[in-house]
C-alpha cells in the first residue's frame, strides 16, 4: 500500500518482517498465523482504492422514489370545518364497522361470490383500479349508454366492497388495493365509488400500522385536504365525505397533527 493511504488507514494488525518458507504461497490456504496475515496484508495491497460497482438498470425495480412530505393538511374552507362532536361520532361508528368486521370475518369469507365477481391478483394495479373504480370512471366516460341503464353492470360502474369481498383480502392486498387507488386519487378527482373502497379499505387496516401503511394513509390525508380546498363547487356531501377520511386517519389512527381543528 502507499505510504499516503497507510497514514490514512493505519494498520490495526501490523506485520513485521518474519521468516517465511521459502515455498510461501500466498494463493493456498495458510498454515501459520504469520502466513494468514501476510496474506491478509498482500490482499489488502491489491484492493483499488476506489470501487464502482456494476448496476444493470433493466433489474431496478419501478416505482422507486419515494416523495416525502412532512407538512400537514390543509385547513378545510370557511365554514366546513367539522365539529368535535361530529369527529368524535364518526370515530365511534368506525371502530364499530371495524370491531363487526374482525367479529363476522369468517362468515363472510365463507360466502359464495357471484359468478360475474372475479377478484384480481394482489399485484394488478389496473385490474384493481378497473375493479373497485369502473371502467366508466377508471376511463372518464361521462355517460352511461341506453343498455347500460337497463342494469347494473358492475364491470361498468365498479363492484362494492362488499363483505364477502373485503373479507378475501389479506393486509398485503388491503395495503397494496390503497397504494392503487391512492395513487390514481393523486391525479384525479373524488368519486363516491373512490370513497367508499377508501373508508372499507381503512377498516379493514390492522393496528399497529405496518411502516408502508402509515404512510399511505397520511399521503391519502393530505390529498383529501387539498381537493377539499379546490373544490369549486363546495359540494357539501362531497367535502363531508372528504373530512370523513380526515378525521379517521388523523383521529383513530392517531395521526393528530393532520387533524382538522373544530369549528
């Protein structure tokens, strides 16, 4: 090693000049301890003082960054802010869906599902969007066609989340379905088909949180909070229903710096 680095990196097990066997062959295994460490310090020598390592980029996998945000929610408009009294209540008829829930899982989970109900896999994001969503809002189509009003066609409008379905889904589905429509949410508008896989998806979260969820969840909060501020209309069934998902995830799980303040 050059004398440079070796001020920089002094040795922590320094080899004096020793009589080795003529035959020393630093490239077999040794057999004294002065011939180990000559051969620790030979190797040492050799290493390149910088190492680039070799990364093939078809073998990353998507979606890597992560943006962070450490701010809170927006404040709700003038006059929407919800009461403590109504947060308090919708807290309390949560953990009552939740505790139901959890009490009739294996019920519902042991029902039959109706032969047009094809549950994607856990990792198809847009057979989950399409499913929850719908074709008519995963596509943006404004109107339904003539046939169309003739039924409900679920493949359409999207399926509920109905008992028998959410009761299927493991925490590693319930979080990855979220990320899905989280992540769809963050570029479109809210609809009630959104709304409603939202807050069953919420109740069927386990407690402690798992890391990724956590932060799902506060992603999900902040953006209610500022399509709540955008909203021209103030829609008050539509901003109610946007404070709804505020308040469970700052409230029940106890994410109280995203709280709405009481009016």
């Amino acid at each position: 090693m050059e004398s440079g680095v070796e001020e920089l990196m002094p040795r922590l097990l320094p080899v004096d000049d020793c009589d080795l066997a003529e035959d020393f062959d630093p490239t077999v295994p040794p057999r004294t301890p002065q011939e180990y460490l000559k051969r620790v310090q030979i190797e040492a020598a050799r290493c390149p003082d910088v190492v680039v390592a070799q990364i093939d980029p078809k073998k990353l996998r998507k979606k890597q960054t992560v943006n962070i945000s450490i701010s809170g929610c927006q404040p709700a408009p003038e006059g929407y802010s919800p009461t403590l009294k109504w947060q308090q209540q919708q807290v309390a008829n949560f953990s009552a869906v939740r505790q139901s829930l959890n009490k009739h899982r294996n019920h519902w989970r042991s029902q039959h599902l109706d032969s047009n109900v094809t549950m994607p896999k856990s990792e198809d994001e847009e057979g989950w969007k399409k499913f929850c969503l719908g074709e008519r809002v995963y596509s943006e189509i404004d109107t339904l066609s003539d046939d169309e009003n003739l039924g409900i066609d679920y493949i359409k409008v999207g399926f509920p989340p109905l008992l028998s379905i959410v009761s299927r889904m493991n925490q590693a589905t319930v979080t990855s379905v979220l990320e899905y429509l989280i992540s769809w949410f963050g570029e479109k508008k809210f609809t009630p088909e959104l709304g409603r896989w939202l807050y069953a998806l919420l109740a069927c979260l386990e407690k402690p949180l798992l890391p990724e969820a956590h932060s799902l969840i506060r992603q999900l909060a902040r953006r209610c909070s500022e399509v709540r501020v955008l909203e021209e209309n103030k829609n008050e069934e539509q901003i109610s229903a946007l404070n709804l998902i505020i308040c469970l995830v700052s409230r029940y799980f106890d994410q109280r710096d995203l709280a709405d303040e009481p009016s």
